[in-house]
C-alpha cells in the first residue's frame, strides 16, 4: 500500500497527480458504457486507454462486418442507426467517437496503466486506489480514485499456438484485409468466425488458402449467413481445409502438420494464426485479485461486477476468462450500471 501523505501535493518531480471519483482502465466499448454510467451519476471520471479509443474494433479487420445489429451495439441510450442491416467497423468507430463526445467524457488516449495500489485506508484518505499511468513520451502520472474500472478487454494478448516459428515476419495474429493474398499460398489456423472471414476474403482476392483447424470440422457458431458460402468452398476445393490436424512447426515456405493422414507440409506465403485471444489480467493479477486458474475468470460478483477488493470492478470481456465469447458488446455494455448502483449502495 501507498503512503498518500508521502506523494500528495500536486505535483513530485516530473510526476503529476490528479483525484477523481472513477478511474475506467480501457476505452474499448464496455469500459465507456461504464464511463458514461459513472459520469450520468454525477461523478468525476477519467478514461486512460493505452492506445486509441475503441483500439480493439481499430484493429478489426479494415472491412469486417458485425454480427450484432446496430442497437445491441449502442451505449449511454444514444440511438446506433445505420441504413444498411449490421453495422460495419467504420461505423462503430464513428459511433463511439461521438458518443464519447456528446458526453464530454475525459479520455485519455495513449496512456497505459501501469499498476494499481490500494491507498492505506490508515492516511484518511478518500481514494481507495492509486493508478500508475504512462503516456507514450514516458510521461508517469498518477491518479487517486475512489473506484477502479478494469475493462482491459482481450486483443493484447493473442493466443499463441506455442510452436517454432511463430514469430516468423510471414505470420501474423489476426488479419487487416485479403489484399496481400493475391496468388499466395496463405495458410490460416483456426475455425472460428475470424478463420472462416480472413479464408473467403483471401480466396475471393486470388489467394491459395488452406485453412488447418484441430478440431474435425469448423466451429458451430459460425455465423449463419456465412457457413453456406465456406462450407460450398471446402467442399469443391477452391479453399483446403485441414481439420484434426495441429500445427507442430511454421518454416519460411511450410507450416508443418500432424492430424490424421500423418505428417504434411502445406506451403505457405503467408500464416495467420486466428487462434482467439486471452483476457488481459495483468493489473489484476498484480492487484491481488485472484484468477481462476481453470476458467481463467477474476474473482467477481455478476450481480455488481465488484472484485474481492474493495472499490475494484470488472466490466466487459476481461469477466469471461478463457472463453471469450461468452461475454461480448451486447452483454457486456451493462456491467457499468450494475457497477453504479453498487458503488451508490457502499
Ligand atoms: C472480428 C470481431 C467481430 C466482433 N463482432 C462482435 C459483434 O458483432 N457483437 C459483439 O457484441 N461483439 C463482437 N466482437 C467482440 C467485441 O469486440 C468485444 O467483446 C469487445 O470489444 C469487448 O469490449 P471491452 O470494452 O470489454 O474490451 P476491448 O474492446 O478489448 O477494449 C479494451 C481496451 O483496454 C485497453 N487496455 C488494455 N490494457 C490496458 C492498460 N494496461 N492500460 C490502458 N488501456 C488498456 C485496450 O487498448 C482496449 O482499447 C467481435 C470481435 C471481433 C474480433
């Protein structure tokens, strides 16, 4: 714990200090639901992303598609309308921006947290915690808060498949558009929705592509409107799959696989590993928030979305552990609210 006396003042050194009523860590759609929450309650917040607002749906492919409509993707009860059915990436980024806007809501871009520390309740004072944080000049602040909002999210933490050359420049996590593929040999690991788009966007671009998944067939919950069109390609060929098969090793021009037929090296261009991503439990962890080593949750009450720490929460997809998909926009946008009336009733 920090001793608040030692460091209150202002300013110490090239370190500046500021005091609010809530600190959301993360700017993604989640973190800005609870943001809005806390700032429709009459408190002071302040948002600290490490990188842009909305980074994770920044870093979507360029152009990817919802599979929510635009309503179950909107914050704060600020009408999402688009003309077409989904929304695309383009217009969540606009949309959050604005409703980020039309609240005034104070965040700051390109500030990461470092740490957070329980403030000794021994000084008197009124915050709870300390949040370290870092601009990308390397500028320290810190920041006193009654409450602290982790809503950290998932897409800085790749699933890696733990195999030689994965760090390969050929392969990549994830996929901006199917441009590059043109007369490539592209393999693509995984059978997930992001497998299955990066495929048929790489394929309709002129790109060979192998699709290697461990499993014997694609996810179930590929998205209804897309399984025909996948599913009509694997089976003429024009895209190859390789199902119950692992991955055992990425070489410059191969990726070498074991599954049932023994083991074969598909040529590749290019790989992109569509492999899912882990939560970003790194400031809880250190906290002192325990995480389930088998689900991967932190510790929390669904009801109030509140840590075994007190004046320490949760809001979106960093709640759902492992399995990511269980906690997304539609659900997660409304952690703030409970987090709200939780921090009213203490
Ligand atoms: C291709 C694709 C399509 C999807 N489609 C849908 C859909 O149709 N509907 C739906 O509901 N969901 C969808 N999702 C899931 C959705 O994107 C996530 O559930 C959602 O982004 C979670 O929001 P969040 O606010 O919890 O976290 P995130 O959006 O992951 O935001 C977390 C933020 O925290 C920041 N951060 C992390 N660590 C720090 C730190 N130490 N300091 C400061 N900032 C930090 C990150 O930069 C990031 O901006 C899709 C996901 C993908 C990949």
């Amino acid at each position: 714990m920090i001793d608040v006396e030692a460091v209150a003042g202002g300013v110490t050194g090239d370190v500046t200090e500021a005091e609010v009523d809530v600190v959301v860590v993360g700017a993604g759609p989640c973190g800005l639901a609870a943001a809005i929450a806390a700032t429709r309650a009459g408190l002071r917040v302040v948002v600290f992303d490490r990188g842009s607002i909305v980074a994770g749906i920044a870093g979507y492919p360029t152009y990817m598609t919802f599979f929510s409509t635009a309503e179950r993707l909107s914050i704060g009860g600020v009408p999402f309308l688009v003309a077409t059915d989904k929304p695309t990436r383009r217009d969540a980024l606009a949309y959050y921006r604005g409703v980020a806007s039309h609240f005034g809501l104070d965040v700051r871009q390109w500030e990461g947290v470092e740490a957070l520390e329980p403030v000794a309740p021994a000084t008197g004072h009124r915050a709870r915690w300390l949040v370290r944080t870092r601009t990308r000049v390397g500028a320290a602040h810190r920041t006193f808060a009654g409450a602290v909002v982790v809503a950290t999210g998932y897409f800085g933490r790749p699933n890696r498949l733990g195999v030689p050359g994965e760090s390969l420049p050929h392969v990549r996590h994830g996929y901006v558009d199917g441009h590059a593929a043109w007369q490539q040999a592209v393999v693509i690991v995984g059978g997930g929705n992001s497998a299955v788009d990066a495929a048929l966007e790489m394929h309709r671009a002129g790109g060979q592509v192998t699709i290697v998944h461990f499993a014997d067939a694609l996810d179930p919950n590929i998205k209804p409107w897309v399984r025909p069109e996948i599913e009509a390609r694997l089976r003429e060929g024009s895209i190859r799959g390789v199902f119950g098969a692992r991955v055992r090793a990425i070489e410059l021009t191969a990726v070498v696989v074991e599954g049932p037929a023994g083991e074969q090296r598909i040529p590749a261009d290019q790989v992109y590993t569509m492999t899912g991503y882990l939560p970003e439990t790194g400031l809880l962890e250190a906290a002192g928030v325990p995480i389930d080593p088998v689900t991967g949750v932190p510790a929390h009450d669904p009801l109030t979305m509140a840590t075994p720490l007190p004046g320490l929460y949760l809001a979106g997809v960093i709640a759902s552990g492992f399995q990511a998909n269980r906690i997304f926009i539609e659900n997660g946008r409304d952690h703030g609210d409970l987090i709200v009336a939780h921090l009213r009733r203490s």
